[in-house]
C-alpha cells in the first residue's frame, strides 16, 4: 500500500515507517500539519495516519479540509488524549479509526490493514472512465474506444471495483472482500482466473493494456 504518515514527533514518525516499511508498504512521512495536508491533497494514498497534535495547522484541521474537499482517504487518527470526548470529535470531524498514544506497532499495522480493505463511502457516479474505456453504470454498457465489450456480470462487478480505485492497487484479499463478498482465501485461484478473462476482453483486442499487475500486491488499473 502507498501510506502518509503526519507525525511531528520525529522518533514516533520514523519508527512507524520503518515498521510499515518493513512489511513491504511504500510510505511517505511529513513531520507538520501544512505539508502533511499538501501531501493529502496532492497525492493517492491508500491510508494516512494523522496526528492529532500537530504544530501550526492541528491535526483536527487536516482532516476537517481534507473532508471539505471532498478527499475520502481512510484515515487512522492518533492521539495522546485519552478522553471518550476526544475520540468522538476525532471521529465526527472525518477520522475512520483512532488508536491512543503509546500504542503497540502490531496494532496499528492491524488497524491500517483493516481501513485499507474497509470498502470507502463512493461517490454515486454514472460513467467511470480509465483512458479510452468507459463504464456506464445505469445502462451497464462497458466500451472501449467506442467498441462495446460484453461483460459477465462478475467481470462487470471486477472492473467496477477497478475503475472506482482508478490507480490504486487492489490486493488479492480486497478484491475477495468487496468482489465476492469473502472474508477468507478459499484456496483457489478465482481472482486470478477471472482478472485473465477481464484482461482477454479489456486489453487483449487493444493496443495498451489498462490492467497492470503489481507485483507480489495485487492489480490496479491505469488512468
């Protein structure tokens, strides 16, 4: 996953990262409220873990204009205010979780996990788009450069799920999830067989694949 982290305090905010780091994530760490929300706004991130005592511009403040601006990110919101009232204005002002300082880093690798695979409140649109291929939603009619591609309606369901995280990798596990409503790998390669059926009507007539595959994450599809 590509992860923010708005940490101030330098020794918290390097020992988060290294940690994320470790398992594999790519992570991008700012230690203020003014370049953290810079970062939020101007950037694609799958989580961002905000502080909520940031100098200058508070952590509260981040999260209220990213909301306002209609940015959706799943944000884990940390906090040394152990007060129930804290953590409920925290939640109203736009947090998806919180976790009180100090914390275990297990945890918080938890939480971030969980909120990454959480499906994000979406917008209702009519037509998706990625490059030349179009998805209307209501005539369920998917065409790439005017050409009509006829879709299953799992593979419809796929590459709608796709096309909502347009450039955001998609693992294995959030595709079981919100694709075929699993909680657990059932030991199959259904999400790999059905990606090869997606990509033999969406890329292969096509001059440029739209599908990529990340490797040792997931899939994603291309702008």
């Amino acid at each position: 996953m590509k992860l923010l982290i708005i940490e101030d305090d330098a020794t918290t905010g390097a020992y988060i990262a290294r940690g994320l780091r470790e398992e594999g994530h790519v992570v991008d760490l700012v230690g203020d409220g003014k370049d953290g929300l810079i970062a939020a706004t101007s950037n694609s991130y799958d989580v961002v873990i905000l502080d909520r005592m940031l100098p200058g511009v508070d952590g509260l403040t981040v999260l209220k204009t990213m909301r306002g601006a209609g940015n959706k990110t799943p944000v884990l919101l940390l906090t040394a205010l152990g007060e129930v009232g804290d953590r409920i204005e925290g939640l109203h002002a736009g947090a998806d979780d919180y976790l009180a300082k100090p914390f275990v880093f297990g945890e918080l690798s938890a939480r971030v996990a969980a909120l990454a695979r959480r499906p994000q409140a979406l917008e209702a649109e009519v037509v998706l788009r990625a490059g030349d291929l179009e998805m209307n939603l209501i005539s369920r009619k998917v065409t790439r450069g005017g050409v009509e591609i006829d879709l299953l309606p799992r593979e419809f369901a796929l590459l709608e799920h796709l096309l909502r995280r347009k450039g955001r990798v998609q693992t294995r596990t959030m595709l079981l999830e919100n694709v075929w409503d699993i909680g657990f790998d059932p030991g199959t390669n259904v999400v790999e067989t059905h990606i090869s059926r997606l990509r033999a009507k969406v890329d292969k007539p096509f001059d440029r694949d739209l599908i990529e595959t990340v490797r040792g994450a997931g899939y994603r599809i291309a702008g």
